[in-house]
C-alpha cells in the first residue's frame, strides 16, 4: 500500500496545525507498517495513522502486539528526522506524552520502564515501537498501544499478570479519541521542548532506578538513562552503558 491509500477525517487531530495528514482505520495489520509503506514523509509536521483494530500488531524484538479489539489507542506517528542520533528525543517525548495524556485523562500515574514500555502499578499498560522509513528517508514511524476500554481478560493468559490496563485499573472507560488528541499534541509540544527539561522530566518517570537488573548477559544496579537514551547498569568493575534492552529487574 502506498501514498494513495485513503486519507480519512472524522480522527479528532485533523484540525492540528503541525498534523499534515490524517489516516484513521477501522482495521488494518498495523499501522506501523502502514507508516512504512508510505513514499514519503511530513514536510516539518507529523502523519497520524490510528486503528480501532489491529489483525498483525507488532512490538518490540518481533513479538506480536495484542490489538485484534476495539478498545485500545493503536497509533504511528511519522516524524521527520534529520539525524538517527534523535531517534531517543522522539522516543522520549512519546514516552511522556503518553504519561501526560494517561494522567489527565484517567488519572494514572504512569512511570517508564526503559527502553519502551509504559507502567502503571507495576503492569505494563501501553509500549512504544520506533522503527526507520527506508521509503521515506528522513522520517522515523513512532508507533505507540496504550490498553485502555477493555479489561486484562480480554488478553492472553500469559499476560494477564504482566499487563493492566485503564479499565483494569479505574474500573471507568475512557474517550480514547480524547487520549489521542493530549498524546498527539503533547508529543509535538515535547518534541520541540528543551531537552535538558525532557531529560529530567524522562529521568523523574524512570521505574527501577536502583533496583538489581540484567540487560543481555550483564548483571548490575540500574543507574538510570543518559541524554542520549542508554542505559546504565553499575557493575563490579565500573558503569557499562546499553542502547536496547531488554531490561530485566531481578529480586
Ligand atoms: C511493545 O510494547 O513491544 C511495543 C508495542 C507497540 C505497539 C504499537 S500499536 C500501534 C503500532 N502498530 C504496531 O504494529 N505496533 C505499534
């Protein structure tokens, strides 16, 4: 599918001045690989791709992201990015936004398990998954699932004990069009913030920071993130820094 796929405009971001198109699914695979097929990218702005449905929903490391139902905020941004090395600033300030958007609409507080997973007592509630356009070169696809107007059951068994969700948790459904339009704007508002104040405000979200953890095969303390987006682990023998993870806290 390419760039004359239909551009839809019920989505409650249409009017934004930095949104440059809109395309609002009922059901596609994902709407991060729609985002990838597109031949081009937004000019300075953002393209905004949501789904009610999800048949193909992807997460991190190749796993399947659950979001075949209605209930859930499936949603790519495609932002226009002059450098890789800014791929953590889009990262962080969807992270926040998402936080920011999850608070004001649900009143959760909402804490951020590095690199991508969003946290609500303890359970993931929504994760996030960049990937680079080749199509569109210059253009990074954020793509971001917050579980919202269902319950835990509604997922697979064996991430019932993992993951919550808004419903889960506050026991009210939300207006998720309501959710989208704080994430997006939000976003855009971070993108642009200074970062000194976004680095903070990603570092006061952190979970763990302390905690004993593994990433890959090294064991250590959890010391935080750095301004570019790695992860430290105190070790025996000094500070090692990470780029991906998994992160894995152990007791
Ligand atoms: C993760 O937690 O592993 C990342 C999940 C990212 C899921 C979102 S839902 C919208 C977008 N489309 C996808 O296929 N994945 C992302």
């Amino acid at each position: 599918m390419g760039d004359a796929a239909p551009e839809m405009n019920r989505s409650p971001v249409k009017d934004l001045p930095f949104v440059e198109r809109v395309y609002e699914f009922d059901e596609i695979d994902s709407t991060n690989t729609f985002a990838l097929s597109l031949n081009s990218g937004p000019g300075t702005g953002l393209y905004v791709i949501s789904a009610r449905r999800q048949t193909g929903g992807r997460g991190q490391r190749g796993n399947s992201f659950c979001s075949s139902f209605d209930g859930g905020l499936w949603l790519s941004l495609v932002v226009p990015l002059a450098d890789v090395g800014e791929h953590f600033r889009v990262n962080r300030s969807l992270a926040l936004a998402a936080c920011d958007a999850l608070e004001s609409t649900a009143g959760l507080r909402c804490g951020l398990k590095w690199p991508n997973d969003l946290i609500v007592n303890k359970r993931k509630i929504g994760g996030i998954l960049l990937e680079v356009s080749t199509r569109a070169p210059g253009a990074v696809v954020a793509g971001i699932g917050v579980n919202a107007n269902f319950g835990t059951d509604a997922l697979p068994v064996e991430l019932r004990e993992l993951a919550t969700t808004v419903l889960s948790e506050t026991g009210r459904p939300i207006d998720v069009n309501g959710l989208l339009h704080r994430l997006v704007t939000g976003f855009n508002r971070r993108l642009h913030a200074d970062a000194e104040r976004e680095g903070q405000a990603y570092r006061d979200r952190l979970v763990g920071v302390g905690a004993a953890a593994v990433i890959g095969d090294t064991s250590g303390t959890f010391a935080g993130v750095d301004a570019s987006g790695r992860a430290c682990l105190k070790c025996a023998d000094g500070e090692r820094f990470f780029f991906s993870g998994p992160l894995r806290f152990v007791s």
